[in-house]
C-alpha cells in the first residue's frame, strides 16, 4: 500500500461520503471526518459487492459500481446520525 493509494482512498472517501450526505434528506449531525470514514467504507464495499457480483470493470466511470457506493453512503451515513443522535439524548 502506498501514499498515494492511501490518499486516493481519502480522496475518494470523501468524494462518495460527501455524496451520500448531500443525497440524504435532513440534517445529520455528524462531522466531515467521519462523513469521509463512512465515504471509505461505502466504497471499499461498493467495490467488493460489485467484484462479487460480477460487474465488469471499463476503463470509464464504472456506473453501476459509484452508484452501490453512493447508495451505501446514503445509508451508512443515516446510520451514523442516527445512533449519534441516539447516544446523546
């Protein structure tokens, strides 16, 4: 692993987390370091379902792969605000 997969992965956390929370109805309260931890996850996870599933790599955008990492975003996002709004009340 190197810096620049690493900061790619930054990068792109915070891309796809940045997304899903814009896509998200409502205010969460959560800050923008965790939006990009989730936004990792999400696409970490988005790429392994999408390899799983079978859906081909292009050398373009990747459609059907950003759309299952946007998609978990949204959720994993929601699930975050949620169980931190639950934790401080």
């Amino acid at each position: 692993m190197t810096i620049e997969s690493i900061l790619g992965a930054i990068v792109i956390g915070a891309v796809i987390g940045a997304i899903g929370r814009l896509l998200l109805p409502g205010r969460q309260a959560i800050g923008w370091i965790l939006t990009i931890v989730v936004g990792i996850v999400a696409a970490l996870l988005g790429t392994l379902i999408a390899q799983v599933l079978g859906v081909e790599t292009t050398p373009g955008i990747d459609w059907i792969e950003l759309v299952m990492q946007v998609v978990l975003a949204i959720v994993g996002v929601g699930l975050v605000a949620g169980l931190r709004r639950g934790s401080s009340v």
